[in-house]
C-alpha cells in the first residue's frame, strides 16, 4: 500500500448498516464524532445466549461513516486522506 493516498468523491449518506468501519481509541472516537462512544460502539462487544449485551472493558471503538456523517440522505462531498502510519 501506497504511504499516502488521497481520495475525493460525492454520495448520498444512506445508513444501511452495510458500510465501512474503522476500530480507534476513545479520543479519536470523540474527535470524529464529537460525541462520547456508547456501550454499542465498543468494537469487542460480545451477545449471551439470552441476547444480552456484554461489554468488557476496553478502549477499541467501532466508527462507521454515519457516525460522522449521519444517514439523513444527504448529498456530500467528502476528502479523505489516508497515511499508513506503521
């Protein structure tokens, strides 16, 4: 993979749960969203057998596209830049 790789493209939020998503710690996660994460963004989430949600401790956080963007239907221009980092 290419060190930097930068991408501009429009499209419409649509919220429909099939979108990419990134695991970051809490900070990145807040500085994305502006918002703290929720028991259902912690990314090692697990179900019981009764369906019960379980949270262990821990600072890996799911963040999809709609976190940032919302799914209002909205059309959006969006610029990302990816640095490999390691």
């Amino acid at each position: 993979m290419v060190n930097l790789k930068e991408i501009e493209f429009v499209g419409v939020t649509s919220g429909d749960g099939e979108c990419f998503m990134f695991k970051v710690d809490e900070d990145n996660f807040k500085k994305a969203t502006g918002n703290n994460p929720a028991d259902w963004d912690n990314a090692n989430q697990e179900w019981d057998r009764e369906l019960k949600l379980y949270v262990p401790k821990g600072d890996v956080f799911k963040l999809y596209p709609n976190d940032i963007f919302g799914d209002s239907g909205e059309k959006l221009k969006v610029k990302v830049i990816v640095e490999k980092l390691t």
